[in-house]
C-alpha cells in the first residue's frame, strides 16, 4: 500500500492523503469524532447530558437543512456514490467519483458548514426518523441490544444510536445546535482523500475552503462515565416474537488501562479467540450441535463503549439451561487453545489484506476505524499481522476478565408460563 501523507490545517483540521494512480476513483471521506456514545460533555465550563439519537438527527438534519440544499442528492447528480452515516464514535459524510472532485469537495464541505438551524425544519426531519425506529422496533435482535445494554451497564446509560420514539420527539432545535457547535470543530474532524487525484488541486480546495470558514471555537471536553464493573441485572428475559428461545450473553470488561496499540492488537486476537472457541470447528459447537442443543452457528461480536469492552456470544437453542452451561463453561476453562487454527486465522487475515487493496473503499475504512476508534492514525499491514504471536495471544485472552455478564433471553410469548 502507498503511503498516506498527513497534512494539519492551522485550525486543527487533520488530512490524510492516500494517493494511488492505478485506481480509476478518488474516495473522500469527511470525519466528525462524535457519534452515538457521545453524551456527556463540557462546553465552554457548562455541563450538558443529552438522549440517544442526537448525533444521528444532527447527522440528518447536516444534509437535508443546510442552507446549501441536499448536498447528497446534489453530488448524486453528478453520478458520485454518497452517503452519510452515524456510528458509536463518529459520523461521517462521504462521496466516491471519477471526476468533478474538488466540486464534490466544495459541496460536501459548503453543506456541512453552513447550517439553518429552525425548529419547523427539525419537527419534518423528525416524521422519517420516527418512520425508521419503528422499524427497527419490530426486530427482536435491536430490542436483544437494547436489554443487554441496559442490564450490563450502570453509568454508562447508552442504548443504541438511534433512540426512542420518545428521545427524538423531545429533542430540540437547542440541542442539535449545541452538540453541532461542540463537536462539529475542524480541531474535532478528519479528512481522507484515496484513490486518483491531483494532489496540489485537492489541497488548495480545501486550504481555501477553511482559509475563509468563520465559526467560533469553543472549548469542550466529553465526559466518559465511571462504569461499576458489576452488571446491573445478572439475567434477564425478553418476551418477543421467535421461533425458538435464544440466548445471549453479554460479558462486561474494564479495558481503561489499554494503550491505543495494544486494545488493536486485541481487536485482532478476539476474532481469532471467537473462532477458535466458538466457531464451526470449534469442540463446544460440534459438542452442541451433536447434542442438538443448536442448530445453528454460535455468533460472537465485540463492541468497546468508552473504557469497556463487551463480548457478545449467543445462538437460538432447543435447551437454553445446556447452551448457557457450556458457554460460560468454555470461557471459564480456556482450554481450547489451538496453534495450527492460530496460524491458520493469520493467513486467512493475510490474505484478506491483500484482497482489500483491490478496493478503494476496503483499504481505506480500516484505516480510518483505527483512527476512530483506537487513536491510532496508521494503516494495519501483512507484516503486523506476521508479527501476531501465538503465546502473546494466549496471555491477552487469558488477562481478560469475564467474571461480569449478564445473560438475557428471547423467549415466544407463547412460552411465558414456561418461565415465570
């Protein structure tokens, strides 16, 4: 991969620039470092505490009520691929194309700098958000990630980035304009520019652009919870819609003394421990599955909200007492270690590597990701991967800590009686 150039503005504004004349388009990211998780704040000395869902109606409402138009509809006329989009630690708006970039540049930059911020805009942007929650609301696995978060964390009072019915309709135009004057800073933003372009002309569209931007600098600092390792409700049951119980257990860890590069390395090793403990080849899924206390694979995920990191492991199963057993089982022995599946996952994420560089998107998002959400501005290569360590391995997982979990079930109504 070539090498990424890092050029930072006057104002703070950081840009990446990673040029690479075989491609046949140039990708430009726009990054904000606020999303979902971001709640809690200090402005200007003034504390604030805002809902879920703040972030993501901002993010709305910064593409369809700026002053300058739909700046996505704008550059989708031009045939660019655009899109905006939300996540735990940032939200970000992006464009993809084969010409016209510095146009796309001045438009996505003017929409997002130039906001009209009004109360009636606001209350018409609320009706698709609405639209979408309810939605989201018919789905047991969103209403599963609600209830686990719910009862894992104490402090930390994050749901979900979207929000209720009741968080957006009670959000304000104040609100969007105070998280938007807080966080949407040059000093709290990134760029990325990838793909086929002129270096000089990018650079001077958007040295020009921030050249004449008038905004006013406010000091903000966000406030990260002191989550209580203990687990607010140890298990719990959701009544919901299924065809079979399935359970989840969520487990709770304190990863406040991680650095930058070691909670990444981590973030490698846990996809290699899910697949080794609780994959396919795995002994507690062939166990399970000759058992038939499952059917179906074991799905595994991680997720670090502020200084915690949580590890998700569940499946639908015909006996749920059997499956939580064996689960909590497996992760209290830790005796399914394996070398050859270890140095077999290397490869595997080798040759991942090696594929994404054939896709301008695949090999920038990685890179932007480490940024987000490890404060680590570097691109992963073979060669780290190559260095990854089966017994450095071993010691990482097993310095984890999986004494605090909550386990939480999706139960048919039908069987209520069953389990009261």
């Amino acid at each position: 991969m070539n090498k990424i150039n890092k050029v930072v503005l006057e104002n703070g504004l950081t840009v990446y620039l990673y040029n690479d004349k075989r491609r046949h388009s140039t990708f430009f990211q726009f990054v904000n470092l606020c999303g979902g998780v971001t709640k809690d704040f200090i402005v200007d000395g003034k504390e604030y505490h805002i809902q879920d869902g703040v972030a993501h109606i901002l993010e709305h409402y910064v593409v369809e009520c700026n002053e300058r138009g739909n700046f996505l509809e704008i550059l989708g006329e031009r045939q660019m691929n655009t899109n905006a989009s939300t996540h735990l630690n940032m939200t970000d708006f992006y464009f993809e194309t084969v010409e016209d970039v510095t146009f796309g540049i001045r438009t996505l930059l003017n929409g997002i700098y130039n906001i009209n911020f009004k109360t009636d805009k606001l209350e018409k942007l609320k009706n698709p958000i609405y639209q979408e929650i309810r939605g989201k609301s018919d789905n047991k696995f969103y209403q599963l990630h609600r209830k686990c978060n719910d009862n894992l964390y104490n402090n930390i009072k994050f749901k979900d980035i979207g929000g209720t019915l009741e968080e957006i309709e009670k959000t304000t135009i104040e609100d969007l304009k105070i998280f938007y004057e807080a966080f949407y800073q040059p000093s709290n933003q990134f760029i990325v520019v990838a793909g086929n372009f002129d270096k000089k002309e990018v650079l001077e569209e958007i040295f020009n652009f921030y050249e004449n931007l008038k905004y006013t600098k406010h000091d903000v600092k966000v406030i990260k919870p002191k989550e209580e390792l203990r687990v607010n409700k140890k298990e719990d049951i959701l009544y919901f819609k299924t065809p079979l119980e399935y359970v989840n257990i969520s487990y709770k860890i304190d990863m406040s003394n991680y650095t930058p590069e070691k909670a990444l390395k981590l973030d490698f090793y846990l996809v290699t421990f899910f697949n080794m403990f609780f994959g396919t080849t795995s002994e507690v899924y062939d166990r399970l599955t000759k058992e038939k206390v499952i059917t179906s694979g074991i799905g595994c995920g991680n997720v670090r909200i502020h200084d915690c990191l949580t590890i998700s492991i569940g499946a639908y199963t015909y006996d749920v007492d059997a499956f939580k057993e064996a689960i909590i089982k497996t992760i209290e022995d830790m005796n399914s270690f394996d070398e050859e599946k270890f140095e077999l996952d290397k490869n595997t994420c080798i040759i991942a590597m090696i594929l994404r560089d054939e896709n301008i998107f695949k090999t920038i998002i990685p890179f932007v990701n480490n940024i987000v959400d490890f404060d680590y501005p570097y691109v992963d290569t073979v060669a780290d991967v190559e260095a990854f360590d089966y017994n450095e391995f071993i010691d990482m997982i097993k310095e984890l800590d999986f004494s605090h979990y909550s386990i939480n079930t999706i139960v048919d109504p039908s069987k209520k009686e069953n389990y009261e």
